[in-house]
C-alpha cells in the first residue's frame, strides 16, 4: 500500500453534507455545534461485537478500529521479488572483501556483474558468494548473492593471502564454477585474485570494466588504453563494472565448508603499524580535524589533532592568516577530501569548502553561529564556543583512553 | 642498512608518460631500485627483459635508471610484444635472488600485474604486494619484515620467509632523480633470450581509453509524487543533529567517534 494519501472527493463532499444518509459514519473527531459545544456522536463510538450487537468499551484496551483507520500510515517495506535457482545449471563464484566486514560499493557491483553472467542467454546459475572473516551486512540478499560460503575463524581476522588463496582453490574444484570474478581493488581482492590465477594456471582479465556479448573490455597500460579480449574464467572486475543488483531478492543460502588445510605460509601479519597522522596525505585520510577563522587558541588545536589522532586540515582563511601551511587547506582550491569523519572548527562554510568535503562520510561541525552553512551540511552539529567544546573533548577522549588502559590491565 | 651478501635483484620496464606517451623511468620501478639501492646499495642488480633499439635516443628510458647511480643493467633481449615472464624466469633460476623487486604493473602493454605473482610461482617464492618499505632482512632465519601499503595512508607490516618477491607501491620512497652523465656512461649487458610468444594476447583489440560512463544517479520511484520529489529535493536535505552547550557537545562529538570506531 502506498504511504501516500489520496484524497477521496466524494467521501469529503458526504462528510460536508450533515444531510447525507452516511454523513454520520464519515465524521470523526470533534464536532462543535453551532453554539459552539462539543457535540458527541454516538452512533460512531464502539463496534460491533461477535453476536450482533453494539459493545462499547471504555477501559481502552481494545482498539475499535472500525472506520477511523481510513489513513493507515503504512510505512511497509517494499517486499522485492525473490529469484530461486533451486537447481543451479552452474556456478559463479564471487569473492568479496568486505571492508570492516560490510559490503562496498565495489563489492555490489561485482555481485550485480556475477548475476547478469549467471542469468545471461537464459541460464539459470548461481551466484556463490566467498566470505573471510567477519560479516556484520545482513543486506547479503539484496545485493544478489544466492549461495554464501562464509569462512570464519579466528586466522581470517589477519592478513592471510595465501590460506585464502587455497582455501579458494579447494571450493573452485568442489563448485567446479564457469567464471570466478573478484574485485581489482587494493583491499585484498585483487592480490587474491592473482594469486588464485598463479595456481589455477588461468590468465585472468584484470581491470574489467564492460561485459559485452563473449568478450570483456579491461583497462590496460595503467588506464590508458582498452583492451577488448574474449570473456575468462577468472575475472578482476573494477568499480561500476555494472549495475549493483536493486529489483529482485535472492536466497542467500549458506553452505558450510570448512578451512582447508594449509601450512606452508610464507607471510605472517604482525598487525598495522601506527601511522603519524599528519604523515598521512590529507587526500585519503580517513579523520580529519579541520580548523577555520572560528579558532583563536591554536595550539590548543593541534592538541586536540594529536590527542584525536586526527589529521590536521584548515580552510582557505585559516591558511591565508598564516595559521596553517597551505597544503593543508581543505577545499576546491586546496585538498578535495575522502575523509570517513571530518570535524570543521569555527569554519562557517564557504561553498568552496563544501565542495572540497563532499564525499566525507560523516561532518561534524563546531560552531557558535547556528545558521551557518556548514550547520546545514554536518550530521552533528555543536553550536558553542570551539575553544571551551575542544577542551572538554580532550578530556574525555583521555578519560576513555585511561579507561581503556586500566580495563586492560585488569583483565590481564 | 647495507648487506653485502644479499642478492637483490630489480625488474624495470620502460614506463609510459600518462599524457604525452613518451616513454620514461616507470615510476614504481624507480621506486623498487631505490628501496634496492637502500638495501644493497652498490650490489643491486637490475634486469629489464624488451626490445633495444640501436638509436641512443631510445634508450634514455631505459638508461635513466642506470642514471640513479648503477653501474650496469642487464638486459635481455627479447621481441617487445613477446612473454617476458618465462624469459625472465629462466635467467633468474641460475642467479638464486634473495629479494626480487618490481613495480606493482606495468605502465604499457596488458598491465595486469601479473608479472611478480608469476615469477613468484615459477621460482618457488614468497610474494608480498604493494610494499613500501623493507624494515630488515635477517640472514640467519631467512626473514625480512617489510611494510604493506594499505588504504588511506595506513602499513601493515609483515614478516616473510627469504628469497621472495615484492612488488614496491607508490606509497614507497621517492626515487632519487636521474643524472644525465652516469645514465650515458653505464653498461648495458645484452644477453639474447628465447621468445615466446603471447598468442593468446595477438587477438586482443587494443584501443585508446575511451571515457567511462558515469553512472547516473537512477531513480526508482513508483509515484509520480515520489519522482517528483526525488528530482526536486536538495541533496543536502539531511537534517543533521543540532547540540548546545560544552559538556553535551563534547559529548555528542566522542559518542559519533567511538561509532566511528576512531578513539
């Protein structure tokens, strides 16, 4: 039912017309009479009960929803068709890399490229999904995936390409599968990728971009050129390769397999590294801590930076002040940023700026003007003085980190 | 960090320039005789496996890596369109390399990247991707801990079994500059090398990069209302949440970061 509502004309004209034989079942709510009382209707009020007659009940617990609910705000989900393969033709096997354990865009994508080689031509395969480590998207139907193989021990938490590897080659000769398609992306499918194709012996199309009849079009030298060659079994398929699936849901049948037995790994993870922040190229960092015209204690600033372990960005004016050196402005004139959380600092908001964060996940704005622009953009807004706010954040970021450290050492 | 017993050996390609398609130094690979040059410094091999044309001017490409201060380069020749990585997989298996380096792909040609993962199977060797430092290289166990480039600025590091192969991202030093003088006096070694044809590369079309479609921002409403309002709308229509005073401020901002998972 659409949550929209449409007037009924008619029935407005009988609610108009005290006169019409159904006047009374239309009018709810209060009706004042022409001395102004609240007239009751009583005719309206009850329901009709099980044997026939008029049961009124004046406890409210029982909702008598007899012709009142006309507007049912049905706010339903939209319940997609769902696409079975109950006996899949073939195979189509789709590793995904599940950054921070959900689905990316690229990963949609090349499910949506899985499905349209599965159903192509009339056949009717399945797309198998490989999942490593930790899986927190229950969107898994909707982004087209029909059989899932979620491997999840405690190994896959680290960087483990070559278990990967041969645990990947185990269920390609279980599944037997017509094509292997793999994110070229630098978390992790793409290096799988290739080492899949070292063992398979197959030459996989990297840099895959288009699906055509029996042929693919990659990228090559380094993007500057298209190659067309026929379709491989083993694909590394770039962003927007193809449309991710959004009209049809999808079984998502977990079939268990266990880790394959593999122990002559060459490569052990020994965890990230603590990178300085400010090292980091303000174009693909991932928090920055941006300062404006609003900030007058700047060393209180970049204390903050640190103690957030935030890069440090600026805007136009906070740069052309002398504040901050120029390859740290945020902006169309200066840095377009990628960041997941951007704070802005006493930065109003300058559409320049706006431009320059646009593809910021999250935007925090400290402001004391509370109709500025970048109040408008942010999904948190802290409206007060940026000097006081930031102090308090401080702490509290320093209590948390106490906290943490002395849980720590308690449970060791 | 110098070691004078260490075999290391760096794989270069002639590099294309992304707009004026001249050849050039291909940027990774100067960054992989760098991160050579850093750990072997004198000792660092080089091998580049191609085409050499008799004409000097050609050979500036190739002979600017001889110019970051190598005495010679070894050269295999080979027809330009033909499979490198048996070539170079023959001629390595005599030299037993303890550390191989080479760009992530190539800047001309398939560019797949394949290459290191290739040579890596054929030699019977680890292979790390994407690094961009060699942290050290401990003779005694057979181990090297090396520095993975990951995604927005981030280093993994690792520990991997000697010999092996890595491929030197961007994120890698920079590489020194190229002096016109040595790149001129160097040797260059030739050696002929079997060919063995890519056939299965001879039926490719090869084009100029077209533009990518942008993908438009599909709108599947089913009222007209709903279209209506989608086409209309501000983007920026969020609604973001609005808090005062320090102590809720404070707050509210640490609460998103701990979401976040940033603090």
């Amino acid at each position: 039912m659409s949550e929209l509502f449409r007037r009924d004309p008619r029935a407005q004209w009988i609610a108009r017309n005290r006169l019409h034989p159904l006047h009374q079942t239309l009018v709810i709510g209060p009706v004042f009479g022409p001395s102004g009382l609240l007239r009751k209707n009583l005719h309206s009020i009850g329901f009709i009960g099980p044997n026939g007659l008029k049961r009124i009940d004046r406890s409210g617990a029982s909702n008598d929803s007899g012709q009142g609910s006309r507007r049912a705000a049905a706010a339903s989900d939209v319940i997609l068709p769902l696409h079975q393969v109950l006996e899949p033709a073939f195979y189509i096997v789709v590793v995904l890399d599940l950054v921070s354990g959900r689905l990316n865009g690229h990963d949609k994508d090349t499910l949506g490229l899985a499905q349209q080689l599965a159903n192509r031509n009339g056949g009717a395969g399945a797309v198998v999904a490989i999942a490593f480590g930790e899986l927190k998207d229950d969107s898994l139907d909707k982004a087209g995936v029909d059989r899932l193989i979620h491997l999840n021990d405690e190994q896959y938490y680290h960087y483990n390409p070559e278990q990967r590897c041969n645990d990947l080659q185990v269920i390609v000769d279980d599944l037997q599968p017509q094509h292997i398609l793999l994110p070229d992306s630098i978390n992790g499918g793409g290096d799988i990728g290739r080492r899949l194709a070292t063992k398979l012996k197959q030459r996989p199309a990297c840099g895959v971009w288009k699906l055509n009849d029996d042929t693919v079009t990659c990228r090559g030298s380094a993007g500057k050129s298209d190659i067309t060659r026929p379709l491989s079994k083993l694909l590394l398929v770039m962003e927007e390769c193809s449309e991710p699936i959004s009209e049809t849901r999808h079984e998502n049948i977990v079939i268990s397999q266990d880790a394959s037995q593999f122990s002559e790994g060459k490569l052990i993870d020994q965890g990230n590294i603590s990178v300085d922040p400010n090292a980091i190229p303000l174009a693909e960092a991932g928090f920055i801590l941006s300062g404006g015209n609003g900030i007058n204690d700047w060393p209180q600033f970049h204390h903050t930076a640190n103690v957030l372990g935030a890069t440090e960005g600026a805007s136009r004016v906070a740069v052309d002040d002398g504040n901050m050196p120029r390859e740290r402005q945020v902006g169309a004139t200066g840095t377009w940023v990628t960041a997941q959380v951007y704070i802005a600092v006493g930065i109003s908001g300058a559409i320049q700026h706006m431009q320059g964060i646009g593809q910021c996940e999250k935007v925090v704005a400290i402001n004391t003007d509370e109709g500025c622009d970048m109040v408008k953009r942010a999904d948190l807004s802290a409206i007060g003085d940026s000097t006081e706010i930031l102090t308090r954040l401080v702490e509290l970021v320093e209590q948390r980190k106490q906290t943490i450290n002395g849980g720590a050492t308690n449970e060791s | 960090m110098s070691h004078d017993n260490l075999s290391v050996i760096s794989l270069v390609s002639i590099g294309e320039h992304p707009t004026s398609r001249r050849p050039r130094r291909a940027e990774q690979d100067a960054r992989a005789i760098e991160l050579g040059i850093k750990l072997a410094g004198e000792n660092l091999q080089t091998l580049h496996a191609g085409e050499l044309s008799d004409d000097a001017s050609q050979q500036t490409a190739l002979r600017s890596y001889l110019g970051m201060g190598l005495a010679e380069m070894s050269l295999l020749e080979m027809p330009a369109q033909a499979d490198a990585v048996l070539v170079i997989a023959e001629h390595l298996k005599q030299k037993t390399p303890d550390v191989i380096l080479t760009g992530v792909r190539a800047e001309s040609g398939e560019s797949s990247g394949m290459l290191p993962y290739l040579l890596a199977e054929h030699l019977g060797m680890a292979m790390v991707t994407s690094i961009a430092d060699i942290l050290t290289v401990d003779e005694v166990n057979q181990q090297a801990e090396v520095l993975q480039a990951l995604p927005r600025g981030q280093r993994r590091k690792l520990t991997v079994d000697l010999p092996f192969v890595a491929s030197v991202d961007m994120a890698a030093a920079m590489p020194r500059q190229s002096a016109f003088g040595p790149a001129m006096r160097g040797q260059l070694e030739t050696a002929m090398a079997g060919s063995f044809t890519d056939e299965e590369a001879s039926d490719w079309q090869t084009t100029d990069a077209k533009k990518r479609p942008k993908r438009l921002k599909i709108i599947k409403a089913k009222t007209a209302a709903d279209r209506f309002k989608a086409a209309t709308a501000k983007a920026s229509g969020g609604g973001g949440k609005v808090v005062h005073g320090v102590e809720e401020s404070a707050q509210a901002i640490i609460d998103l970061l701990v979401e976040e998972g940033l603090v």
